[in-house]
C-alpha cells in the first residue's frame, strides 16, 4: 500500500522512493536470486547484505544457481520449446530409403553423380527399383541427362507420376516448366515447389529415392532434411580448396540436422591424356581425402575427370547405361556398392495381414 501511495503521488522523490519500495519487494521474492541492478541515483540492498550502487543507465541483469536436476530441466523444456516450430518428419509413402547427393559448390558434377549412382544402384541389384529426385529447382538437369521430356500423368488420386527412363522413376521441376524458362521465385514459392516434389508424387514402391540436392546450405536442404527421414549423404567434391571449403559447410549442415553422412566422392580427380597416357591432377591431387580425415569421413571413391563422362551426360545417356563396362562406369558402380554397405537397415513396413491376427 505505500508503494502505491507514492506512485500515485506527484513528487519526483516520492515516485522514486515508491518504486525503490516496489523493487525491494520482488528482491524479497526472489530469494537466491544474485542481482545487478543500474538504475538512478540510489542504492538498492540485495541478497547477503551486499549494497549494489544504482547509476544512471537502466539495466537489469539477475543470475540464478540452479540444481544439476534444475538445469537439465531447463534445458528439455528449452529443447522442447525450440522443436515445436519444427515440422515433422514424415516418410514418402512407398519410398523405404532416401539418399540425398549434396554438393556446398555448383559446377564440382554433383547431378552427374546423383544420375549414375541411381544407375548404379539398379545395375548392381536388378531386384531394387530406385527413382531419382531432382530438387534443385532453380537449375534443374535430370531431364537433359536422363533424355526425358513432357508433363508428368496425374493418378486417379491427383498425384504426378514419375516420367521413367533406363528403369529409372524420375521427378524433376524441369518436368513442369519450360526448359529455358528462368524460375524467378521467391523463398515461399520454393518452398511450395519442393512440398509439392516430395508429397504430390506418386512412386509406387522404391528401394531406393536418390534425391539430386542444389548446391549450398540454405532453405531448400533444411527444409528436406527436416521433412522427410533420410538414410544417408553423399557429399560430392572436387580436390580444388575452394570446392573443399564449401564441402566441409555441406557435410557440417548435415550433421547439425542429424543426417547421417555416408562419405565424399572426389570427383574430377584426375586427368588422364588419352593420346601419352599421362595423368595430370588438374583441381589438385587428394584434397577430398584430406578433408574426410578431417571430418572423420571415408572416401567413398574417386572419378575421374573424363571426356567420355561429360559427352554421355550431354546427350542424355549416362556413362552407367552407355558404357556399363568403362573405368569410368565402374567407377560409380563401386561408389553404389559403397553407399548401400553404409545404409542402415530399412524400416520394416507393418505386414497387414497381422491385421486379422486375434488381439491385432
């Protein structure tokens, strides 16, 4: 009640001896509260005695000590208060493991990787279907490589089905727009576009979804990664240091998102004259491989940089399917076996006729 009779009052020192009151009273309440307080021309008491001057900037500053009990249950509620905007990750129906091939640089030929791995998938093991999943909306090229034009068909339940090549399910923006339009899209549409690319897609059932990622850390590969599980990265790089760098921050984002990084494929490693027969490292010899002892990575396998590789990626018929018996072909055709001896297991789908089973 005398706090409130001072600050009704008109008198300067009145409504400040009224508000030294006040905060005397939420000291008293605070208990082990430790208080640094800069305010106005007073001094304050706070906890132990101790006289804290009150100067002319106004700043409050209090500390508490927690418990070892109490700290951790700040920090589940903090941990829980953070997650709700996240969205929740949801599997692609029909979909058992999703590879996503990433790159932190353009131009290092992470979607010639991502074509021929899935390729490679289906050549190593016929029985696996793959479909392959281009999410780089702004520079789309798994039409041009994998030769595929036209509109994807609508199902019966509106959803887009894959346009299919070499046994390969494939879905790309580049599919929806013309091939020389320029997509001048803001952060929001975007994002639609890859909502729509990951749930408006019918794919029927696949073993394996490799997901062809743009270049960089930004909205689009946060926004997969938090919206659909995914079993693994391949993080693709050039030897050259610049590529390196750019790498090192994909692998990174990766593991900040809890995606499991299966390794790096070093590509363009090596040069070799195909007249002399002499080998040049033209981006550098083994930088990859040093930034996989560095992040603690295996080296998932190196290509080289070959005329043959760029000429079959042109005309729409990858290395894998063209010249399945070429260095260059068995290349990734090692990489695909690595990837799948780091997958982890798929999750086992729930077999429906346990349905019918008593207690089911």
């Amino acid at each position: 009640m005398e706090a409130e009779r001072c600050y009704g009052t008109s008198s300067p020192r009145a409504r400040r001896d009224g508000f030294r009151i006040g905060l005397q009273a939420v000291f008293r309440a605070m208990g082990v509260w430790r208080r640094l307080l800069v305010f106005g021309g007073v001094s304050l008491r706070g906890c132990g005695g101790v006289r804290v001057p009150l100067g002319g900037s106004r700043l409050v500053i209090c500390r508490r000590q927690f418990s070892g009990a109490e700290s951790e249950t700040l920090k589940q509620r903090r941990s829980q208060i953070m997650s709700r905007g996240l969205p929740k990750q949801k599997p692609i129906e029909g979909v058992k493991q999703v590879i996503v091939v990433a790159s932190g640089k353009g131009g290092v030929g992470k979607s010639t990787t991502a074509v021929n791995l899935a390729l490679a998938l289906a050549a190593n093991d016929s029985s696996k279907a793959v479909g392959l999943l281009d999410v780089d909306v702004y520079g789309p090229s798994i039409p041009k490589m994998m030769n595929l034009k036209g509109n994807p068909e609508l199902s019966q339940s509106n959803l887009m089905r894959p346009l299919l090549n070499y046994g390969i399910a494939c879905m790309s923006m580049g599919f929806l727009v013309e091939e020389t339009a320029p997509l001048v899209w803001r952060g929001l549409m975007v994002m639609s576009a890859i909502e729509k690319l990951l749930r408006q897609v019918d794919w029927g059932q696949l073993d394996y979804l490799v997901v062809d990622m743009p270049p960089g850390t930004g909205d689009v590969q946060l926004s997969v990664s938090q919206n659909i599980p995914i079993s693994g990265a391949v993080i693709v790089s050039t030897p050259q240091d610049i590529a390196l760098m750019d790498a090192h921050k994909g692998a990174e984002m990766f593991r900040k998102v809890h995606v499991p990084v299966l390794g790096l494929v070093q590509n363009m490693s090596v040069f070799q004259c195909p007249k002399c027969k002499h080998k040049t490292h033209i981006f550098g010899a083994d930088g990859a491989r040093r930034l996989a002892r560095t992040l603690d990575l295996d080296i998932l396998g190196d290509i080289p940089l070959h005329l043959n590789i760029r000429e079959a990626s042109d005309t729409g018929q990858p290395i894998v399917f063209s010249q399945p018996e070429s260095d260059e072909a068995k290349a990734y055709l090692r990489i695909a076996t690595e990837v799948v001896r780091r997958l982890p297991p798929p999750p086992e789908s729930f077999p429906k006729c346990l349905g019918n089973l008593p207690g089911l």
